[in-house]
C-alpha cells in the first residue's frame, strides 16, 4: 500500500482551502488531514495533528505567514513548509524562502506546480513556480532541482546592484519594490512581516536618501535602477 504523505493546509478563505484540499486528495500520495483560517490555529493543530507538509497563504488576518514559518521552523525544523501566495513578487518568494519555506507557488500557477512543489519540499529540496521565476531577481541562497543558485533575469553582481549604489538597506530595496510593483503599504508590511509604521518610517527614510519627494519620483528611479516591471514605453 502506498504510503500517503500528510498535508495541512493555512488559508483563511475556506473555498480556496476546499478547492485546493479535492485537488491534493485527488493524488494517490496525499492527503489533507487538517486545515486552518489563521496562523494561531495552524500552530494549535500543528500541535495535536501529525503531518509532513504544511501548505499556507502568507496574507492572513492576525499573524502573517512569515511569522509562522519562523515559529514552525523552531519548533519543527524538519517539517515541509510550502507557501501559496496571491503574491508574484520575487521580493516575497525570496523572503518566505529565507524564512525556511522549501516551495513558493503562486495561486495564479498550474495547480500541477502546487503538487510538484509539495513534492518537492517533501524531499528537502527547493521549488518555485514558473511565473515567478520568469521575473527573475530572486534573492538569497536557495536550492532550485539541486542548482545552488536561482535563475537570474539580470547580469548585475550583488556589488554593482541598486542597493550597493544607492545605499539602501535590503530590506528597504524590498519595500522600494514591493511598492513599485503596485502594492500598498498594508500589502509590503504583511509580505515582508513588518508593520505598517514601519514601512512608512523605512519609505520616509528611502526618500531622503535618495533625494526624491513624490511618489512618481521615486518610482522614476526604481524603475531606472531595475526595480520592478517598467511601464510600456520606459526607456526606449
């Protein structure tokens, strides 16, 4: 008999939960044996239900999905943590993976690269969907099939990057392209696992050290330095 590997899943949006719980049932290897709306009800039934693959959103009400990964991985550093995201962002992906996350897959992916990415994770490798790959810039060190760096859509080296130039820290080079890329500034302190002021405090800061004062200014120079998608039209 074939042994089936056990999976929670964490979203707070019960239907995306039921879809994607027939779409994993469906695998003769798997099985979803609990699920939860929040991270503190993941962590309770973490508690009390035995699993080898934790799936869960990273935009949720109370504590965000970077925070659980980060108490999960102290508490079970073995455990497959695999994050589905409405978040395209190589920004986001590369953070989540820093946290301990071993497969980042977009909610806009193939369903099949939900279960390649669980399956993936169950084997303490690396995996990230397609479409955020094809935007390159992932950050950090990450194992992708057994490759010891990700792809890379640009030929800058980390000392001829933007942050090196411009003198931004890493985390504000991800708020300057979080924000670039359309999301707000709930959006960036839920994605990066910060608060709200803090993002304000990091934007007031990015700004005076770059010299801009509006928010087109600002967007002008990141799109210049690689930051984000540029606009039709942009450099040409």
């Amino acid at each position: 008999m074939l042994l089936e590997s056990r999976i929670i899943l964490v979203d707070d949006h019960a239907a995306v939960r039921a879809g994607y719980k027939r779409f994993i049932d469906s695998e003769s290897d798997m099985t979803v044996v609990g699920e939860a709306g929040n991270a503190d009800q993941a962590f309770a039934l973490l508690k009390t239900t035995t699993c080898d693959a934790l799936v869960l959103d990273i935009s949720m009400p109370g504590q965000s999905g970077l925070e659980l990964i980060r108490r999960v991985r102290l508490k079970w550093p073995r455990l497959a943590l695999v994050v589905l995201s409405m978040h395209d962002s190589p920004v986001v992906a590369s953070k989540a993976l820093e946290q301990g996350a071993r497969a980042y897959v977009t909610k806009s992916s193939e369903p099949e690269e939900l279960i390649q990415g669980i399956r993936m994770a169950l084997g303490e490798q690396t995996f990230v969907s397609s479409d955020v790959q094809s935007q390159g810039l992932l950050t950090g060190t990450w194992r992708q099939h057994g490759q010891e760096n990700p792809p890379q859509a640009t030929h800058e080296s980390p000392e001829s990057g933007p942050s090196a130039n411009c003198g931004l820290t890493p985390r504000e080079v991800d708020v300057v392209r979080l924000l670039v890329e359309g999301h707000t500034i709930e959006q960036v302190a839920t994605s990066l696992g910060i608060s709200g002021k803090t993002v304000s405090n990091n934007l007031s800061q990015i700004r005076q050290k770059l010299g801009v004062q509006t928010d087109f200014e600002l967007a002008f120079w990141a799109w210049s330095q690689g930051f984000g998608r540029k606009p039709p039209g942009f450099g040409e």
